[in-house]
C-alpha cells in the first residue's frame, strides 16, 4: 500500500518531480478562463481546458461555471461573488493545497488546515472619485489555523509553504497582462 500524507501519495509526488527534473517542459502549463456579460454587474466564468504536462489536458468532461456579481450596495444583485471575493477565494485555496502538498512532500502530516481571508478595498480608486487611492486591494490579511501533532519548528515551516502559492506571487507581484480588443 503506498504512503499516503495528507490526501497525497508520496510516490505520486516523487515521480512528478523526478519527470519535471528529467524534463522542465512538463512543468508549462497554460490556464484558461472564458467570460460573458450577462447584464449589470452579473457575467459568467467558464472553466475547462487547460494546457499541462506537454498535453491539452482532456480530464475534465463539463466546465465549472462560476457567477460573478456585485452586492446591491455595489450596483448588483447578488447573483454570485464578486470577483475581488473570488481572488480571496483563489488565494486561500492555493495557499492551503500548496501548504498540504509541501508539508506531505517533506513528511509532515496534518489534520487540519483552515483560513479566513480579509482584504480592505476602497472603491473611490475603482470608481475613479480619488486617484490617489488604488483600484485594487489595500491589504489582504490572512489567518490560518493548521492542527496535528506539530513541532513549533514544522508549523513554522507550514507557514513558509504558504509563500510559495502560485496564487500568493500573483497577488504580491506584478503580472504583465496584456489587453486587446477583438472584431
């Protein structure tokens, strides 16, 4: 029976590494997300395919849809999160699967990982009322509480996991993000 750490199974883990190690190409991946505007503040994400592992990956049968909306204090009527709540939602998922994943792969197991995410934004940058004040969020603070029979040193170690999330370098980085408009 294979050694399971935290929903991961180590062999699975040694040999993506040692596939990567033998050939870097595998590691490129292209996500891909597709948008309409419904009316208002409500459009609809789709998710599907994505480029990985040297292949158009074929795993996924239907997409995962996702409804984006605004509150009504915002103009909207709820018809999904907004999308500033969703860049909360994909920095606390990749931060946690990230911390899980390193922790397995370095032997530490854990039995719980939760977190609560709170970021500050002032709309006078988005609605262009005060430039001084920026479009995106100020601050992001996130709190996690990770359980198991940890070392003070092991969830020291989780937490510096945390920092190599995809998603936390996005948000902390400047990403070129190029814009056109199509006929």
């Amino acid at each position: 029976m294979q050694n399971t750490v935290n929903g991961f199974k180590s062999q699975d883990i040694t040999d993506t590494l040692e596939a990567i190690t033998s050939n870097p190409e595998i590691a490129k991946f292209k996500f891909r997300a597709r948008n309409k505007w419904i009316s208002g503040g409500h459009n609809r994400s789709t998710i599907k395919d994505f480029y990985g592992g040297c292949v158009e990956d074929q795993s996924r049968k239907e997409p995962f849809v996702f409804d984006n909306s605004e509150p009504p204090i915002l103009l909207g009527n709820n018809e999904g999160a907004n999308p500033v709540e969703f860049v909360l939602h994909g920095l606390a998922g990749c931060m946690t699967t990230t911390m899980a994943l390193h922790a397995a792969a370095n032997g530490i197991a854990v039995d719980h990982i939760e977190s609560v995410l709170e970021g500050d934004l002032d709309v006078q940058g988005f609605l262009g009322l005060d430039e001084t004040v920026r479009n995106g969020y100020q601050k992001i603070k996130v709190d996690f509480k990770v359980k198991g029979n940890l070392t003070e040193e092991e969830k020291q170690k989780l937490i510096s996991f945390a920092y190599k999330s995809p998603v936390f370098d996005i948000v902390t980085n400047k990403v070129p993000v190029a814009l056109s408009l199509q006929n």
